[in-house]
C-alpha cells in the first residue's frame, strides 16, 4: 500500500512562537544550547524546504525593554517581521491567525516558549478552530520539565500531536532520492548532532564512489 505522510511541504505551514532572550530566561526543561540548536536547525528546514512560516513574538515592542526574536532564528528570515502581540494567546491576536490562514494550509506544526503558556493556549485554540495541529516539544521549553511534560499531556488530551524537529524534517521529506532531501545535509550536519555525523559518513562514501 502507498502511504501518503501526514505532514508534506504542501499542506503545513510552521509558526515560531516567542523565541525571545528575555522570554528564554526562566527555561529549565531544555538547555540554552539545546534549545538554541533545535530551533535554529528547524527553521533551516522550513527554509530549505520552502514552507510557510509565522514568527511571533510578545512585547518586543512598545516597552521599556527591547526583546526581539533570537538572532539565529531571525537570520534564517531577515525578511520576515515577526507578529508582535501582548496577549499569552496568539490565536487571540487576529494579525496572528490572518498570517496563518494566508498560507491556505489546515495543518499547523508550532513550537514556543514557554511550552505551558503562549505554545499550549496557541496550540489548543487552534485545534479547536479545526487546524490539525503538531507541536515541536524539542524546539520549545518550559520553566520546569513537569511544566513542560504537563503542557504536552494538555496539549495531547487536545488532539494535538507531539513531535521532534527531526522526526518533523524527516516527515516533509521521506524520499532519499528527492531534490528536497539533498537541501537538507547543510542543516542536518550544522545541527543534527549525532545524525550530523550519520550524513557526513554517507556523504564521504557517496564522494568516493563518484570519484573517478
């Protein structure tokens, strides 16, 4: 039987919420490294792959504290501005949920800080909107690891489906052999860790067989 994967470059689109300094302060379920790495590296993805993505933040702006995207997520997207909102919801922001339905796609794959707040609020009224919706646990956080395990039992209990940012890659691109697949190395050997190494080891032997 031919299987269709749930996820596909086609039907989703990812949206970055809160991936701020100020609001990364108070992780603890995640290392800033970690944290940092996982997020960054699936941004690359929806780069390489050309997927819809919404960035968001909240008061970054119009306070006596300046807190922007990190800087690693915002050069992935120079060119995206990202939704700035005062409210923990961002499916409250109607900015927010108009950038979403632009992208024409029912399928939403989120991750944020803090996992128990702004992400699982945002993550559940989309659901409840009809959205199918998947949360990336690996590329969000949240001020404790039980704060964090009990937003992903909230969100699950939801019908929202829990992921990692690559078991998300892997799912938009399951073809070895495809175009899409090859636009994945440099972003998997910056930020895969150990599948970092698995690729290079591939890529060393596919070069020496090509070798004349």
């Amino acid at each position: 039987m031919h299987t269709i994967n749930s996820l596909r470059i086609d039907n989703c689109a990812l949206a970055f919420i809160d991936h701020q300094p100020f609001v990364a302060f108070p992780v603890r379920s995640i290392t800033p490294e970690e944290l940092t790495n996982n997020v960054t590296g699936l941004a690359k993805i929806a780069k390489a792959l050309e997927v819809p993505v919404i960035l968001t933040t909240i008061n970054a702006e119009g306070g006596p504290l300046a807190d922007p995207l990190f800087t690693q997520l915002q050069s992935v997207f120079p060119d995206v501005q990202p939704i700035d909102r005062h409210n923990t919801n961002a499916w409250s922001d109607p900015a927010f949920v108009d950038a979403i339905k632009a992208t024409g796609r029912k399928k939403l794959v989120m991750c944020g800080l803090w996992t128990e707040v702004c992400l699982a609020q945002t993550v559940i009224s989309a659901v409840r909107d009809g959205y199918e919706v998947y949360f990336v646990s690996d590329a969000s956080g949240g001020v404790s690891l039980e704060a964090h395990q009990d937003a992903k039992a909230r969100m699950q209990q939801a019908g929202a489906i829990p992921m990692t940012w690559q078991a998300v890659m892997a799912e938009l691109s399951p073809d070895n052999t495809s175009p899409e697949y090859a636009r994945l190395y440099g972003p998997v050997i910056e930020h895969g860790a150990g599948v970092s190494y698995a690729v290079q080891y591939v890529l060393a032997q596919l070069n020496r067989t090509a070798a004349p």
